[in-house]
C-alpha cells in the first residue's frame, strides 16, 4: 500500500497490515492523573485520515483532557500517543505503532491545530496579525507570505472584511471564525475542537458550526468536544461517549438513534 503524504513517517509502519487504513491519530491506554486524581483511565481511540469523531460524556467527564493529551498541553501519565506515525507518550512494544519514531513538540504543533471554547485570540493583535504571528513562528513564513496565507483564511471563513479589526470589535462568533482560520493556515492535519461554540450567544452559535461544517466539508480529519448534538450527528462519522475517563460507548452514524448504553441515552436525553 502507498501512503498519500510524502512526508509521512507512518509509511513503514504501514507494511506490515496490506490495504490497512493507517490511524493519523492512535491513541492506547492513555491515562492522566492530576496528583493523585485518576482523570483518563486507559483511553484507546484511533482516528483516520478526514475522519470525523465526536466526543461527547457529562461534565468532568475528561474530554478536554483527552483534546489536550493529543495537544501534549497535558502530558500523559502513561500509555501511547502516535500522531502522523511519532510516538508522544511511552513507545509501544507491539503492534502496527511498535518502535515509531518519537515525535517533537514542533512536529506536533504543526500536525495538530486547537480550537477552544475561550477563542484564545491575542487581544493586541487584529484578526490578520493574530493568524500571522503563528505562521511566522510555527511555519517559518516571511512576513509578506504570512500576511498572504492569512488573508486567504480569513477570506474562507467570511471575515476578511474585519482583517484589522481588534477582537474586542468582533463579535463572540467572528473571534471564534477567527481562531479557526488561524488554526488552519498552519496546515494541520488534524483539528481539535473543544467545545467552540459553549461561550457564544446563542444567536452565534450558527455561523461557528456553519464554519466548522466548511472544514469539514474539505476532508479534515476532525475532533470535536460538543453539546451542539444536531451538528454531532450530521459529522459524526465515529461517536465516542466517555464518562469518568473512560470510553463507555462508541458508534458510527447510528449512534444517536440507537446507543446500547443507559448513560449514553440518559446524556442524550439530557442534552437534547
Ligand atoms: P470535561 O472536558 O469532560 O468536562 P476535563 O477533561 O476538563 O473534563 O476534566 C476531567 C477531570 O479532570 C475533572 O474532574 C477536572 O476537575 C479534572 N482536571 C482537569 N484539569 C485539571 C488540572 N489541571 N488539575 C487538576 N484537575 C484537573
Ligand atoms: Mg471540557
């Protein structure tokens, strides 16, 4: 089998399964504690390539860590983290990820982008600065190619209008546009969202999942933490419901109509 990206390391890793698809996010048994707090207790998930997984549980339930575990904005406390073929956590002794070569934080950064539920927007910097200033320090870009590239991203997600405009003049859900255009122009190859449109008025709630459809719409392999359930069903492709920092259950499209689960259907009820 061939591996599309030609800067993949996954490629040998994938010799060993003939027509396997290979995860561009693998996680296995990862757990994370704060203190002596067990928050994640062995989270096994593989994501391929333009898949879409929803990730949904109560409150406490752990599923920013989890986003920030495939982030390294929390470290694991044990278990593997491959991304794009590099191991993150602790190397793996077996299987299709055994001895994957260990990853950097720079490499991360530049597979996986963040979307969170505060924006995160730097409030000195207008819309455009604000998607140039990572490209120039993650990407390496000139300031005029950097400037270019943002303007493209802001132009897809409807606000280029509002390139000099301060996030203190833009509305909840044009920061929020905002922070996903940036996370984009880096190029990731896998987005995470957590709970972005949780802050928002509801009346811009739309316009931000109308954005996220758009990414989705162009095959990008998405995590997404939501509330939002109507938006999780229409993208879902893999659903996985957690609760006290394990998966209890996970589906494909037929996962709202038809969970096995008493909490899943109980949180669905709930939140619906
Ligand atoms: P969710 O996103 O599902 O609401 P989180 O992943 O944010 O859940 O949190 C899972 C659990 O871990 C919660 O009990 C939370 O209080 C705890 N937790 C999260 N971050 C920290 C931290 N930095 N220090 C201590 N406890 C934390
Ligand atoms: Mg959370």
């Amino acid at each position: 089998t061939t591996v599309t990206e030609p800067e993949s390391v996954a490629a040998p890793f994938a010799a060993s399964g003939v027509g396997r698809r290979v995860p561009i996010v693998s996680i296995e048994g990862l757990r994370k504690s704060f203190g002596s707090v067990e928050v994640l207790s062995g989270i096994d998930l593989d994501v391929h390539p333009g898949e879409h997984v929803v990730l949904l549980g109560p409150s406490g339930s752990g599923k920013s860590t989890v986003l920030r575990s495939i982030n390294l904005l929390e470290r694991p406390s044990a278990g593997s983290l491959v991304v794009d073929g590099r191991e993150h956590a602790t190397p793996r002794s077996s299987g299709l990820f055994a001895g994957a070569p260990r990853g950097t934080a720079l490499q991360l950064r530049r597979t996986v982008g963040m979307v969170f539920q505060q924006f995160n927007l730097f409030g000195h910097l207008s819309a455009l600065d604000n998607i140039v200033l990572p490209l120039r320090s993650v990407r390496r870009m000139s300031r005029r190619d950097a400037e270019e590239r943002a303007a493209v991203e802001l132009r897809r997600v409807g606000l280029i209008a509002r390139a000099g405009h301060y996030p203190n003049q833009l509305s909840g859900g044009q920061q929020q546009r905002v922070a996903i255009a940036r996370a984009l122009a880096l190029d990731p190859q896998v987005m995470l969202f957590d709970e972005p449109t949780s802050a928002l008025d509801p009346e811009l709630v739309g316009e931000v999942l109308r954005t996220m459809r758009l990414v989705a719409e162009t095959g990008m392999t998405m995590i997404v933490v939501t509330h939002e359930i109507g938006f999780a069903r229409e993208v879902g492709d893999l659903n996985v419901f957690l609760e006290h920092g394990k998966v209890v259950e996970t589906g494909g499209r037929e996962f709202y109509d038809e969970c096995r689960s008493q909490r899943a259907r109980d949180f669905l009820q709930a939140v619906r």
